[in-house]
C-alpha cells in the first residue's frame, strides 16, 4: 500500500507541472495569436502565461477544494428524501427498466413520474389529488 502512494505522489510530481506547463503553452499561444491583433497590447512570455493562469485561478475558480459531490447530487437528495417509500420503490423499479425501454417509453415513464422530468414542470400531468 505505501508503494502505491509512492508512485501516486512521484506521478503528480511529474505530471502535474507537465500540465501547467503545457496550460501555459496554450494560454501564450492563443494571447500573443490575438491579443495583441486584436486589443494592440503586447505580446507575453511562458511565465506571464503561467502567472495568467494562477490570477484566473484566483478570481474564478480559488483554491478551496470543490468537495465530493457537486449541486446536482444534492438536489437528487432532496428529492429522494422527500419521496415516500412508495415513490421511491416506483423510481428504483423504473430505473432497472430504463436501459430496456424505447424512446416513447422512456418518455411516458418520466410523465408517469410525479415531479420528475419536465412534464411536471410544464404543468402537462395534473396533480395528484390526496
């Protein structure tokens, strides 16, 4: 198991700034192909490409670690939770045929399926009465 994380640390040791490098590559390639025809600025070098990256890092992206699971699964969750067992049996049984189903069946179960897809959204299945 340590040699495994030997080899892992020695291949982000490697790769890793043959990425930034190649990154960098790319960024001054495409800046000094048309920036400076396009804008009249100055043509810039690997090292500001690279110092390029980390400022678009910085104020798009930041460092923070972007966590396991993004939106998406959360949302999922929310609506799995809100489910009842019923439901909830109904989507699992609906998920084990989906691959077998065609394109008009596959639509038809999303219609069938209360809050899930878009007819429900569009208001094209009428609410279910308790």
């Amino acid at each position: 198991m340590r040699r495994y994380w030997i080899m892992k640390v020695a291949a982000f040791l490697v790769f890793a700034p043959a990425l930034v490098a190649g990154l960098s590559f790319v960024v001054m390639s495409l800046w000094n192909a048309l920036i400076p025809s396009l804008f009249a600025l100055p043509a810039i070098g690997f090292w500001q490409a690279a110092g390029l990256l980390v400022l678009c890092r910085i104020l798009f992206g930041g460092f923070r670690g972007h966590g396991r699971y993004g939106w998406r699964h959360r949302a999922w969750r929310e609506r799995w939770h809100g489910m009842t067992p019923e439901e909830r049996e109904r989507f699992r049984d609906g998920v084990r045929r989906w691959r077998d189903m065609s394109w008009e069946e596959r639509r038809q179960f999303r219609r069938g399926f209360r809050g899930c897809g878009r007819a429900m959204d569009e208001g094209l299945n009428e609410p279910k009465e308790t």
